[in-house]
C-alpha cells in the first residue's frame, strides 16, 4: 500500500512502538526476539491517513497477531471512497490490480485501512459508480474546454480576443508588457496572463466552475447599493438646502 510507504507513516509507526517499548500488544514479543513490529488501527476514521490519528488511537502488533486481526485475505466488500488526487503522469500504481495510473482513488476500510486504487477498481471494491462517474465528468469537462478554445466563434479585432459564453462577454486583452488581460463584461482583471491559451483556459474554468456569474452578480450588487446611497445622499442635500431657503434671514 502506497500510503505506508511514505516517510510520514514511517515516522510515526516508530513513534508509536517506541512508546509501546517495542513490544507486541498481545503476545508480547519485541523485535530483540526476531518480531517485526507493525502498528495496527482498531478502527479506521473515513478519510484520515494512517498517520494522522493519535497515539492512543493505535497499537502495535507483531506481524503474525496483526494478520489475525485483519484476516489474510484481503476483504472485496466493505470498502468506502474518501477521495482522490491527480498524480499529473503514470507514476502511480493500483494496489489492487497493479495498473499504471495517474488518477488514484483513495479507499478506506474498517478492518484493512487504505488503498490507493484506479477508476475500476474503485466503483468494483465500494460497490458504487463514484470514480467512474467523476472520470467521465472530468472527461466531459475537458472536451468542453477544447472546444471553447478551439471555438469559431472567437472574434478578434486589433489585439482582442472575445466570445460570448454562457451569457458572459468575455474579452482577452493584450497588455502593454506582452500578457494577457481578461475582462468580463467589461469589467477588466489584475491578473496578467503569460500566454493566450493560459487566459482562455484560466477564462473557461472560471466561468464554467460558475465563479464568474458570481462574482459579476456580487459587484452588481455593491454598484446598486453605492447608487442608492448617491441617491440619498443628493436627496438629503436638496431638502437640506429647500430648508434653508425658506427659513427668513436674521433681523
């Protein structure tokens, strides 16, 4: 298993048997007797890493006792998806069937702990449709985002770029210093972009995550309010000055 390969379980595994005086919690034995020692987790919580539970959390066992309390044989129900990561290349494997992958699912069980496995077997061990559901929205989503790049409707004119998508006019400036500027309804961004494919791509997933409709609706928002407060404050002042003129000058 990947996860108790990594130095951080290392290190708190010979943590927990030196507090445990290197010695088996059940049959006694320590490692001067010729005892691999191995820390055990009574109960496992959903999507916390072996290392990250504390210390009265654990115990440790000799290998042989460790077995018996978890079984031999690894259980194929039972188990529950607690998330996942993208690896960026092939440098991950599945503990389960072995197969090279990028994307791993994170899977937990009560009496066997973590796995990091691929798209199949994840929906096979938890019973559920989960990751493949989740690759075939990610797959989705970057077909969508090609074909927003790749759109024919893009519209240049001098050095702009724009695109009306999902209601959003989008426009892609730019800038003096040879980046990349967006604007959304015409409402100009900070953030200078190093390339043209990095602003439609940051562009996209902005709008498509929804943050866009969002934030547009928010500054709406605030301009109708500083509207109303101009509106009030010029009200305030007219009857302030209506006042004034009516009232008869100082004898």
């Amino acid at each position: 298993m990947k996860l108790y390969r990594r130095k951080e379980w290392r290190s708190f595994a010979e943590q927990v048997i030196k507090l445990h005086e290197g010695r088996c919690a059940r049959c006694l034995t320590t490692r001067q007797q010729g005892s691999v020692l191995q820390v055990h987790h009574p109960s496992y919580v959903s999507g916390r890493k072996p290392w990250e539970y504390s210390y009265s959390e654990c115990e440790v066992l000799c290998r042989g006792c460790h077995a018996k309390e978890h079984g031999i044989i690894m259980p194929t129900v039972g188990w529950e998806f607690t998330g996942r990561e993208d690896l960026g290349d092939l440098s991950g494997n599945c503990d389960y069937c072995d197969t090279e992958l990028r994307y791993i699912h994170l899977i937990t069980h009560p009496t066997w702990g973590s796995l990091e496995v691929g798209t199949d077997c994840c929906d096979q061990l938890t019973g559920t449709t989960i990751a493949s559901e989740y690759h075939r929205e990610h797959n989705n989503r970057i077909r969508r985002r090609k074909s927003f790049i790749e759109s024919p409707r893009w519209f240049r004119f001098n050095n702009s770029y724009s695109i009306t998508y999902k209601e959003i006019f989008l426009a892609i400036n730019k800038s003096k210093e040879g980046g990349y500027r967006i604007s959304l309804n015409n409402i100009e961004g900070k953030i200078e972009h190093t390339s043209f494919l990095d602003a439609q791509v940051w562009a996209f997933d902005f709008i498509e995550d929804g943050q866009a409709s969002s934030y547009l609706a928010q500054r709406a928002r605030k301009v109708r309010e500083r509207q109303a407060e101009g509106n009030s404050g010029s009200a305030s002042t007219r009857r302030r000055r209506s006042a004034f003129r009516r009232c008869p000058p100082n004898s």
